[in-house]
C-alpha cells in the first residue's frame, strides 16, 4: 500500500502523541503503514506512507537520491547569483549540499491559504522558488535559501520521484 498525504503545516510526521501537536493519527487511521522519509512540522506538502518496509527505506535513505521537488516563498527577490550558488551545491558549514535545480515561479496555482498566515512585511517583497534536490538532510532546503541571502517563510514538498501532490487539499490523501 502507497499513500499520498498533504501534510498541513504544524502537523508532526509521527503517529504518537507529542502532546502539543498534531499528528498523522489526527488524519489517518490505517494501520500498518509509517512514514517514507519527514517533514518539518513547519512544512508542508506531500508525505509519502507505506506499510512496505522496502520501498518506505528507498524512498526515505538518501542512497536512493530520489529527488524532491518544494515551493518555497523566500524573502526578497533571489538574484541570479543566488540561484546559481543553490544549482551548484552550498556550503552549510557541516556540509556542501548537492547542487540543485532551482528557478523562481509565479506563485503556484491552486494554493491553499497557511494557518497561521506567513509574515506579511509591507517593505520586503516575497517571491516563490522552485528547488529540487537529491538529499534531504535536516532542514536543508531553509538552510539553503538563508545561506544565499533569501530566507524561507513557507516551504511546501510537491513532488517525490514521480509522486505529486495534485489535488490534495492539506490533510487529505489518496492511494497511489
């Protein structure tokens, strides 16, 4: 069994109780199936479940690189010299990440409102990036965009491999 969720922002990707957030046990009740990798509680977007330990471990370990697309709605404007720094791989500190692709988008079509809302600063425009990369490591699309000057405020997963999250409505899922 393969399941597509939209995991909403604030949702923690654990089905056991934390006691301050919610979970995926607020929004699925199938048993037998765990999560294929993780999304920051404060990210959103496309949650890949299973209840097959082989693939939930090629979809999850970074061995695989199975590339993962995000929205992200950065501060400012990136400059090409910023884009161009995230295509061949930034220097974390701890690590240099793989170089990614990444373009500025319009604002993705058909998406839904956060709650609670992003920032909003009168002075300082947003725009919205499109990465994709190969890792995954902890936090590291933020880690990212901050490093090259353009801090994410919203970050949405919208596609792993050849999954997308089309059409799913935050906490909704769908059998793939």
């Amino acid at each position: 069994m393969l399941i597509l969720f939209n995991k909403p922002y604030g949702v923690i990707c654990q089905f056991s109780s934390d006691g301050m957030h919610p979970t995926l046990k607020d929004y699925l009740d199938i048993p037998g199936i765990y999560p294929a990798g993780r999304l920051d509680t404060d990210s959103e977007g496309l949650l890949i479940l299973t209840d097959d330990g082989k693939l939930q471990h090629k979809i999850s370990h970074p061995r695989h690189k199975e590339a993962k697309t995000y929205w992200a709605q950065v501060e400012g404007i990136p400059t090409e010299e910023a884009l161009e720094k995230l295509r061949h791989g930034v220097n974390l500190g701890d690590f240099v990440t793989q170089p990614a692709t990444a373009r500025i988008i319009p604002e993705p079509p058909g998406l839904w409102p956060r709650t609670p809302p992003v920032r909003f600063r009168k002075a300082i425009p947003t725009s919205w990036l499109e990465l994709t990369i190969s890792e995954g490591k902890n936090r590291q699309v933020r880690r990212m965009t901050a490093k090259t000057g353009f801090p994410t405020l919203r970050l949405i997963r919208c596609r792993i491999g050849e999954r997308k999250l089309d059409g799913l409505a935050p906490g909704e899922w769908r059998e793939a």
